[in-house]
C-alpha cells in the first residue's frame, strides 16, 4: 500500500491509495459520512484495471481536515477491533 496526497487544504482532502480497491474505499467514504463534521466523502476507481483508489473528505468551516481524518480512521479500527473481539469469543 502506497499513499499519496493528491489536493491538501484546510477543509479538503484528497489521497490517492495505491494496492487498494473498493473495499478499502467504501469502508472510509462511509464511515467518513457518519462524522459530524464531514459535508463531502467519496473514493472513485480511476481505472477499472489497476488497483488504485483516490479518496476525498471535505469538512465544514468550523473543522480541520487532518483532525477529521484521524478520526474517521481510529473509529474504522476501533470497531474492527471490536468485530474481532465478538469474533474470537464465537470461535
């Protein structure tokens, strides 16, 4: 995985990720829209054939992009470290 920083201000962000595919870019469109500071996420595939994604977070005024990010990111692992958890007790 290779991660590149395509656009860069204070209320957007846009990475492209290299090695990854829909699954990865669903996951953090999603959770990124369940922020309550979040007004734009998305990932697109620009192309069909290479296993790339580039991802955009845009937040309001009142927040900063970086801080969001970082967020989105610790609550994707703090549930699936939960997951694993339910997982590990089933098994």
């Amino acid at each position: 995985m290779e991660i590149e920083i395509k656009k860069h201000t204070d209320k957007e962000l846009v990475i492209q990720i290299s090695g990854e595919t829909h699954t990865l870019g669903n996951l953090i469109a999603k959770e990124a829209m369940n922020h309550p500071h979040v007004v734009f996420a998305s990932y697109r595939v620009p192309h069909p054939l290479i296993n790339k994604i580039e991802l955009t977070i845009v937040v309001d005024d009142s927040y900063d992009v970086d801080k969001a990010f970082i967020e989105i990111i610790e609550n994707i692992r703090d549930y699936l470290k939960d997951f694993k958890r339910l997982v590990e007790e089933k098994l």
